[in-house]
C-alpha cells in the first residue's frame, strides 16, 4: 500500500526498513524481560507495526511539504524538527500508559504484560528510527527512483 500511495519504491522499502527495525527491538524488548512470546505479544507487535508506519507517514508528508528548501539535510532536520513534538508526545503517553501493565503484580496482569512490553520496546526506539535512520535511508536511496546507478553506489 506505501507503494501505491507514494509511487515510490526507495520511500516504500525505508518506511518498513525503518518498521521491521522496531520489530527487532520488540523481539530484543520480549528477550531481555525473558517473556515468551505469545498472542498478546504479537498483538502488541502488530500494533506495532501500525504505529510507526503512521509515524513514517507523518514524516515522509512533512519532508514532502518542505520540497522547495534544496538542502535535504536542512529539509530532514526541519521536517524532524517540526514533527518531534507530536511523535514524542504520543509516544510518551503510549508508554507511560502502558507501564501500569508491566509493573502491576495483580492478578490478570501477567496475561497482559507481554503485550505491554512488546508495544513498549517497539514505541521505545520508534522516535530514533523515525527521525534519524528514516532520512538517512531516504538519502542513501535517493538515487533509485531515478534509475541512477551512481547514487546508489
């Protein structure tokens, strides 16, 4: 779907390069708690998934709105720089709204601590990845839409 809505391949490839990394912090997140990964957990990573695509989209929107400053490092750090209050404020009020499940002993909530943690490990590195490895993807890609060989080299 990323494809057919920016009819871009480099854009499409950094945005879930940039997600499959935050599912690998899910993983490393369920490994270093030493939970197992289950229903909820995948649940959690599902979710996931969807955040911080919606997130590369919010970005990747903001850096296309900013298409007439020519510096693409000046382009990606406004564009950052415009869109870091809304990701950190979501992504704070995701995390602390979860923590009561991972931290709680009650009963009930060892069934729901793994989906907590999952969603806390992926949204914990969801701000890193999309502000500074989703460019920086974007740049070392730039030249493929173009079909220029040079760039990508």
């Amino acid at each position: 779907l990323l494809l057919f809505l920016y009819e871009s391949f480099r854009v499409a490839a950094a945005m879930l390069t940039t997600t499959l990394l935050a599912v690998a912090a899910v993983f490393i997140g369920l490994w270093l708690t030493g939970t197992e990964l289950n229903i909820n957990a995948m649940m959690g990573m599902t979710m996931v998934i969807g955040i911080v695509t919606e997130v590369s989209i919010f970005y990747y929107s903001e850096l296309a709105e900013l298409g007439a400053v020519r510096d693409p490092v000046a382009r990606a750090i406004t564009a950052g720089t415009n869109r870091m209050r809304p990701i950190l404020m979501t992504t704070l009020a995701a995390i602390l709204a979860l923590l009561p499940l991972v931290l709680d002993q009650g009963q009930g909530a060892a069934m729901q601590r793994p989906l907590a943690i999952a969603i806390i490990s992926g949204l914990a590195v969801q701000v890193p990845l999309v502000l500074t490895v989703l460019p920086a993807l974007l740049a070392l890609t730039r030249g493929l839409d173009r079909g220029d060989a040079s760039a990508a080299s």
